[in-house]
C-alpha cells in the first residue's frame, strides 16, 4: 500500500471517529442545554423573590395581587404522594423480583414478563384516566370496605408470619418436650388477637367516609403500580447477577431457599435493589398525568400531614397546570416560579440517576470481584 | 431453629412472593378491563334513528330512502308525545297563575330533555349548535336521557350526620290528573319505537372528522396527530441514536470522555417528563424560534430527546449481541472499521435495534407531558404535511386528558374518552406485540 492511500485511509477514519463522537456527544449536548435554559428561567424567579418564600410559605397564589409563591404544600404534597408510591410499590416490587429470579419455574416466569412489559409500556394517560374515572368514583363511593379488604388483604399473611416468627423466637430456650405445644398455643392466642384487631380496625375502616375519591391515596396506588416494573427488573437483574456459584454454595452448606435468599442473595444484590427502589421511586416523583388528573390538585399540607384520603397537589402537576395561563404573561414571576420548581424537579432526578449509577457500578465491581 | 420451622419459613417466603407476582398481574387485569370492555363501546352500540340521520347528513353516507322512510316511522310513533304536550300548554292556559307558575318550571325542564332525547322539537328553529339538531345517537345514552325525563334527581339533607342522599323523585306524579299525565308511560313504554335502536359498527370512528367538539363524529385529528408526533420523533431520534450506539460499542475505547457520556444518557433518561416539555418550550420555541408558538416540530423534536437514551442503550444492546467472529472475520478480509459497521455489523444487529426502535415508538406515542406546551391543542383539524412544520395539532394522550377534564359536558362522552383510550392502548400494546415476536424470532434464531 503507498503511503498516500494510508494516510488518506487513517485521514477518513479520524473524521468517520470524530463524526460518530460529534453525534454522540448529543446527549451530553442535550442535557447541558436542558439545566442551562431550565436555570437560566429560574434565576429570575430567585432573583425576584429570594429562597424563602418558596420553600418555607404555603401561601401559593401566583396569580394574586400581590402574588404569593409559597410551594412548601406542593412540596410536601410531592413528598407525600412518593412516600405512598413507595409504600405499594417497594415490597411488592422486591417481593416480585424474588419470585422472578429465583422462585417461579422459567416457563411462569416467560409468562410474566410480558404482564411487566405491558405494565411499564401503557402510557402515562391511561393510567391516570383509570385513576380518575373509574378508581376516583369507586373510592368515593365504596372507600370504607374497599379499605377494610385490603387492611385485611395485607395484615393477614403478614400477621400470620410475623407470629410464627415470634413464637418460634418464644420457645427457643423452653425444653424441648414441650416446645411444640407451647410454641401451638402461643401462636393461637396471637392469631386471635389479630384477627380481633383486624375485625376491630375493618370495623373503623368500613366507616370511613371518603369525600373526594381524587386523593393521595388513589394516586399513591396508581403511581405505586407504574413504578413496579422498573423495580421489578432492575431488583430482579440485580438478583440474578448474584450468580449461580453463591447460590449452589449455599444450598451445599444446606440452607433451604429462604436462607439462601435472605443471608446470602440479598446482602450480596442489596445495592442493586436500593438503585432499583431510586430508579422506580424517580418515575413516582416524576409522573405528571396521573397526579394532574387525580390527585385532587389542592396546594394544602393534609392534616394530619400523613392524611392520605385528602386532595394534595404535587410539583409536576403544577407545572402542568399553572403554564397554560402564566404562558401568555412571559416574563412575570408567575412563569419563571414554574421553571424554579422544575429545577428542583430536575436537580432531584440528577442526585438519584447519580446515586443509583453508583451504586449499581460498585456493585457490579463488587460481584466482578467475587468470581 | 428446627427443619419444620425453616421449611415452614421456606414455605412463607414462596407464597408471599407468589402472592406480589399474582397481585401485579391482576393489577394490570383490573386496568385492563374496563377500558377494553368500555372502549369496544365506542365502537360497538346501538345506534338509534338518530345516527343514521347524522351519518347521512353529515357523512353523507347511508340510504337516503331508507334514512327518510325510517325518519317517518319514528316520527310517527314520536307525534303522541308532542300532541300531548301541547295539549297540555293549551291546558297550563286555562290554570290559575300560582299553579301554572308551578309547572311551567317543570315544563321547561321536560321540553329541553326532550330536546336532548329526541332532537328539536317540531315547528322550532334550527338550532345552531349541531349536538342540539340530533337526538341521543346511541341507545345507551337515550336510557339515561329517558330515565331524566321520568325521574328528577333531588338530593334529601334532612339527615345532617352523614352527606345528602340522591332520591329519585317520579314527574309522573308531579303532573297527575293533567293532559301530560300519560306522555310518561307512553315515553317508557315507546322509546324504543322513536329511536329504532340496531346494533351498530361504527368503525369509522378512527377515520371520522370530530364533530361539535366530540358530541359526535370520530378522532381522526387526534390519531393523524399522533402519527405525525410520533414519526417525527423517531426521524429525529433514530439517526443520532443508531450512530451514539455505534460509537458507544464499537470505537469507544474507555476513558474518561465515555463513561462522562454514559452517565449523560442515563441522566437523560432519568428526567422527568414534564421538565423535557418545559425545556421544549423555553428552547424550541421561545430560542430557537422553530415556530412561532406550539408545533408538531417543536413536539417531535422534543420527544425525539425522550427517546434518544432509550434508541441508544437498546441498540448499543443488539449490537453487543453480534457474535466477535463475524467482525473479526470481516476485519481480517481488509474491511475499514467503518465497512465492517455498515456492511455487517448494523445488518446483524438490526433485528434488535427495531425492537429498541419499536418500544421507544410506542413510549413517544403515549407521553402527554412533554408536548402539552410544545405540541398539542385540544381542538384542530387533521394537518396536511407541510403545515405540521408551523401548526399544532391535536393528539390522543394530550385530548383524553382534556375530554375527561375540562370538556363542557365530561359525562355525555364518556364512550369517545374510552375509545380514544382504547385506541392509544392498542396502538402501544400492538408496537410492544411486535417487538416481542421479532424478539422471540431472534433469540430462535441465535439457539440455531
């Protein structure tokens, strides 16, 4: 080959390499414009008003004379509304994963993939239509039993293992000659006490009155299920990438699967569920539709603040909401406070997609490490 | 701990994990369900007399002879209604004025139901608006109509400890001993011979215009918009990630500039949605000035960004997948790196990045948030092409939030609201079947 053609070959590979990064580089490109031009409108908000106000004021009237821009309730509405999501979403969620990796049988587990897939691929819209016209009026009109079904749904098997768990813990230093009998009847004088309870509290619950079905908590179940599948997979990724040779160590030292799972699957996946809980949670804060649509759109704190049966209203919803009438007045503080709130949005999805990158890197260094 | 108690413990964690997998799927069954089963309705009823007018008055489809013969049937079996009315405003003449002042209340009520069950009544005006020169078009909705002329809802307070109580209260008793009395059995008893109710298919609902903001008519606009929103997006997105996905596998040799790009695009996926609209907004239209207010452009391009990290890390996938021996054969016959891309690797890898392709297609299909102030309008006509680069457009996500919303009358189209739901369901889940069925076709073919 002469050297002209091989320079001209290195010369195009050069520019085809640079082309290739240039296009690349768009995300990078992208994401610096998006915190550039979401600051560059918020800063004449904090410039205008100063920090106070909006993070310490409920007073939220941004189209008042004088306006007020207090969005502590938004903000706690956010937080509340995320904390319901999470409640839903991370036992069932990690729970989901388990089963998935390690417990269902692969043709169940081909079946369920798709019912994940589905899940995390209806759009945002039809979720919060459900939410709004069908879950909405069956709160409101059958919200007392529908919350005593599933207090009794959720606290019976729970309740149940928690029992076994103590008695179990109860009997240990007894002699052995009894142990199962006292360990028999102190189980079944806990199961009548919490059957008592649950007859007791689903009693309270049936009462229950619910005003308005557009509330924290419909939105919490709704948002809780949308962030399910991201947790569902990446917990379940995680869980997998523990390996088979943890695993196959432990059964030999002869632990049943519950051990195995507990004492050496999850310490060793532990961080790659706490990024797949940041993951899911972020969709939770992040979603918009479902909140505008049937979280009731209140800027009030609920009292008490964990009241989750009341209207609250959330960052993104506001944002959705408010631009349509501040677009036409560019410019006043009543546009630019949007742009404050939705750089807090964006700052908080920054920390978390940086700490679940994290973690998941150290992890998968940690596990790299372990083979 | 003895074995029975660690067995039993073993036991416990199955079911319990068994029980979150069994409760996710029957959340989705519950979501599922009523729109599907509701959603079908908009285009499965029972379509009155009514709707065959429409059709061929506003459609101009149908038989003109057989649309007239059956107007004259239901007028027929409709002409005792509007004789006794008017029997009894002779009658309501001849009262003495606190009685009639009474009634005339509850006349006027009944008249503009009627109205709204029937069309015009006989010797009117021409309405102006057109939901008010029809009648109830689906038999469904003529019940509820029917059952509003019969009974008036009244709401009883005179228990204060709890909230006011619907009680239905019968108008047949509220006219007893007049002319009017016995309009309300006949009305009952004849409805379905004023309106002919046949069971009908309107498919043409995906292809209708929409009619007096979606009273009647189909959602084309809004189908026509989402197609346009959604290929503009992937024009948009598609190049730059195939080339990012590329890079990122092939010619990236680590260092810091990578993984610097990496947590970009992970980052990128991680914004909110709501915050790409505003971006959307603050930097197409108000900077850049890409249209001088909201566009289908302005929209795709910030979906195109949504989708971006999505393309990449799919593709960058698919193209990991590529077995070494079929570039290191490609090298070894002299190929350039870049020859090697094009002429084997990205053919190898396609099938993949469709998948990738496809489920980012049905993501930007049904994100609402980012083109409410980019995009959408509630109310517009199908674009042509070109004006798509200057005009905005209506589109299913952003039109089933406002249907179910801020429309006028929310619960007299609830059937257009689940239709239009249905159809963005179908759309996703259709583009989500796809994918699975070229995965599956791929993961056969890589086991030989």
């Amino acid at each position: 080959m002469s050297e002209a053609a091989s320079r001209l070959r290195r010369l195009t590979a050069f520019f085809s390499q640079g082309f290739l990064l240039l296009a690349t580089a768009l995300s990078l490109v992208a994401v610096l414009l998006i915190i550039a031009y979401i600051a560059r409108d918020a800063i004449p908000f904090f410039k205008l008003r100063g920090l106070k106000e909006l993070f310490s004021s409920t007073a939220w009237f941004p189209s008042g004379q004088p306006p007020e821009f207090g969005a502590l309730a938004i903000f706690i509405g956010s937080g509340l509304v995320t904390l319901g999501s999470i409640l839903v979403a991370v036992p069932l969620g990690i729970a989901a994963a388990i089963a998935l990796s390690d417990i269902l049988p692969y043709r169940v587990r081909q079946l369920v993939k798709p019912v994940i897939e589905i899940l995390a691929a209806l759009p945002s819209v039809a979720y919060g239509f459900f939410a709004l016209v069908i879950f909405a009026p069956l709160l409101q009109n059958r919200g007392g039993s529908l919350l005593s079904m599933a207090a009794w749904l959720i606290a019976l098997p729970l309740g149940l293992l928690i029992i076994f768990v103590i008695s179990e813990m109860a009997v240990r230093s007894v002699r052995e000659d009894v142990a199962k009998a006292a360990r028999l009847i102190l189980a079944a004088a806990l199961t009548a006490i919490l059957v008592r309870g649950l007859l007791a509290l689903s009693a309270v619950l049936n009462k229950v009155a619910i005003g308005s079905g557009t509330n924290a908590l419909n939105v919490s179940i709704i948002l809780g299920i949308m962030a399910l599948p991201t947790i569902v997979s990446v917990a379940e990724d995680s869980l997998q990438a523990a390996g088979r040779e943890l695993r196959e160590g432990s059964y030999a030292l002869g632990a049943t699967r519950a051990e195995t799972l507990f004492k050496v699957i999850i310490p060793a996946a532990g961080s790659g569920i706490i990024a797949a809980v940041i993951l899911g949670v972020m969709r939770a804060v992040g979603e918009t539709m479902v909140v505008w649509m049937a979280s009731g759109n209140a800027a009030q704190i609920p009292t008490p603040w964990f009241n989750f049966l009341s209207p609250v209203r959330t960052l993104t919803a506001t944002i959705a909401g408010d631009m349509g009438e501040a677009d036409q007045v560019l410019g006043s503080g009543r546009y630019h406070v949007l742009f404050a709130l939705a750089l807090c949005l964006l700052l908080t999805s920054f920390a978390a997609n940086l700490a679940s990158e994290w973690i998941l890197r150290r992890q998968q260094r940690r596990l790299g490490g372990l083979k | 701990m003895d074995l029975q108690a660690r067995k039993l413990f073993d036991r416990s964690l199955t079911s319990i994990s068994i029980m979150a997998v069994v409760l996710m799927s029957l959340a989705l069954l519950v979501l599922l369900a009523p729109i599907f089963s509701r959603g079908l309705g908009a285009f499965f009823f029972r379509g009155t007399s009514e709707h065959r007018r429409l059709a061929l008055e506003q459609f101009n489809r149908g038989n003109a002879q057989a649309v007239a013969s059956e107007i004259r049937i239901v007028g027929a079996a409709r002409r005792p209604v509007y004789e006794m009315l008017s029997a009894f405003e002779d009658e309501l003449d001849g009262m003495d004025s606190t009685r009639r002042q009474g009634y005339r209340a509850q006349l006027k009520e009944i008249k503009s139901l009627l109205r709204e069950l029937l069309g015009p009544l006989p010797g009117e005006m021409e309405a102006v608006m057109l939901r008010q020169q029809y009648g109830q078009t689906r038999w469904d909705r003529a019940r509820v109509k029917l059952k509003a002329i019969l009974y008036s809802e009244e709401w009883d307070y005179s228990d204060t400890r709890s909230m006011g109580k619907k009680v239905l209260r019968s108008r047949q008793k509220i006219f007893a001993g007049t002319r009017l009395d016995p309009m309300f059995p006949y009305m009952e008893n004849n409805l379905s011979r004023m309106l002919r109710p046949r069971f009908t298919f309107y498919w043409r609902f995906l292809t209708d215009l929409s009619l007096d903001s979606h009273f009647f008519g189909g959602i084309w606009p809004e189908i026509l918009g989402t197609i346009y929103l959604t290929l503009g997006a992937m024009l948009l997105a598609i190049p730059f990630g195939i080339i990012a996905a590329i890079y990122l596998s092939e010619f990236a040799a680590g260092g810091r500039l990578v993984s610097l790009l990496r947590v970009c695009i992970s980052t990128l996926a991680g914004v909110p949605s709501i915050v790409f609209g505003l971006f959307g907004l603050a930097f197409f239209i108000n900077t850049l000035h890409l249209s001088s207010s909201k566009s289908v452009l302005a929209g795709s391009a910030t979906l195109a960004l949504l989708i971006l990290p999505t393309i990449i890390r799919a593709s960058e996938e698919a193209l990991k997948a590529v077995p070494h021996t079929y570039k290191e054969a490609a090298l070894s016959l002299g190929a350039s790196p870049l020859r090697m891309v094009l002429t084997v690797l990205l053919p190898a890898a396609l099938p993949g990045i469709l998948t990738g392709i496809i489920i980012s297609m049905g993501r930007a299909a049904g994100e609402t948030a980012p083109i409410i102030f980019t995009a959408a309008v509630s109310v517009g006509q199908p674009l042509k092409l070109w004006e798509t680069i200057s005009q905005p457009t209506p589109a299913l996500p952003w039109n089933i939030y406002n249907l179910a919303t801020e429309h006028q009358a929310v619960d007299e189209i609830r059937h257009v609201q689940f239709g239009m739901v249905l159809t963005l369901v179908l759309l996703v889940l259709l583009l989500n079947l796809a994918a699975i069925l070229i995965r599956a076709r791929i993961s056969k073919k890589m086991r030989g």
